[in-house]
C-alpha cells in the first residue's frame, strides 16, 4: 500500500500523481522522489521496481520481509534492511518489525512492515527542514536511521527500569521472584539484541564505501547515528 509519494526539490515538497511521472520530472528537473510503502504485494511493488531498476533479489527481501539487519549495493542503488522495535507497556513486551530503504539516484523508497517508526512523523519533520532535506535521499535515509535508533534508546531504558523491578523482587526477602518473569525478559533482552546488534558494523560499511549520491555534509550524521548505536 501507498503511504506517501512526493517529489522534493531543493528542500520543498511538489505533489506528484505517480512514480512513473515523478521519476520522468526528476531526471528532467532535477530533485529526488520519496515513495513511501507498508507492507506492498508483489504486484503494488512490481511497476516501481521496473521503472527505478531496483534489483529482483532486494525487492524480494523488501516484500517478503524478515530479514536480518544490513546494508547491501545493487549497481547504484543501497538497499537497507532495518529492525525496528516498539515496546508494549501493557505487556513489557518487545515487538519488533522492518524498515527498508532503497537509496539511488534520483530516490528513495521505504518499505514498513510491523510495528514500530511510523515514518509519516519523520517525513513531516524533514519536510520542517528543507535546509536538510535538500542533500538529497541519503538525508531521509539517515533521519529514517535516527528514528529507529532513538526508539532503540527508548526501549532499552524500558528494559533497564523492567531488570532492576525484578531484581529488587529477588533481593527481597519478603517477595517470591518468579522464574517465568525473569525467562521472559531475557528472552525480550535477546529479541532486542538482535535487532540492534548487527546495525553498527553495517552503518560503518557504509560510510567507508562512500557510495555515490551521498553527500559528504551528511557523515558526521551518520557518525552520530553509528555512536547511538
């Protein structure tokens, strides 16, 4: 499904009808396209990946979904898959869901599935930022990063307050700590590990490729994202 499809030159955002059209007004008048999807079909994705020259493998990866957390170069385009993760406070569960970007020239294509970064909220505080949004796709790739990983942030501090609540129960001796509890947090602990863990290595990777398109103004962005991490 369609979230969003705009085209933004110099900073500013321009309505466009569809990604056909838009690409066509890009290459001519310069700018970049954002196409925004949750949870495409096959056939919702197929008319986009023809028309930007996206790679069979990676559209597969971004309609299928759950995959691990990478970075990988297709010719001129990087495609990015990203965990994301929300925390349940009813539950003091960890659900977590994907992110995935296509990078190229000329545009940028995220895909949502699950829970977690809706990123209509990024989108509007971008489109706030012309003076940002004007280094091009890689500038809502980073703030694409930024999201997920300030709700990385977010979880983990939900998960400090959920490991010392437990520990106080079992260094209590008026309290019965509950095994069940303590094996269900550790494995909420392992579900967010493995979002996270593999994503600094992967971000690296990619500020050393020094892929083209991406703007040297935008490194020290992606450092500080890497150093969130």
């Amino acid at each position: 499904m369609i979230r969003d499809l705009a085209i933004y030159r110099q900073g500013r955002r321009t309505e466009t009808t569809n990604v056909s059209n838009a690409i066509n007004t890009v290459r001519a008048d310069g700018g970049f396209l954002w196409l925004g999807l949750v949870e495409p079909t096959e056939s919702e994705f197929e008319e986009t990946a023809h028309v930007l020259g996206l790679h069979p493998i990676a559209v597969e990866d971004a309609v299928k979904a759950h995959q691990r957390p990478k970075f990988e170069v297709f010719g001129d385009t990087l495609f990015s898959v990203l965990r994301t993760v929300f925390y349940d406070d009813s539950t003091s569960s960890i659900d977590t869901g994907e992110v995935m970007a296509f990078c190229g020239p000329g545009f940028i294509v995220t895909v949502r599935h699950g829970l977690g970064a809706d990123l209509a909220d990024t989108r509007a505080e971008l489109e706030a930022r012309p003076e940002l949004l004007s280094h091009g796709p890689y500038a809502v790739l980073h703030a694409v990063l930024d999201r997920i990983v300030d709700e990385y942030i977010r979880v983990t501090k939900e998960l400090e307050h959920d490991v010392s609540q437990i520990e106080e129960r079992v260094f209590d001796t008026n309290q019965e700590s509950d095994a069940a509890e303590i094996y269900f947090l550790k494995r909420e602990v392992i579900e967010f590990k493995r979002a996270v863990k593999p994503l600094r290595s992967e971000i690296e990777q990619v500020m050393i490729a020094h892929l083209p398109g991406m703007d040297a103004y935008l490194l020290p962005f992606m450092r500080d994202v890497t150093d969130h991490v």
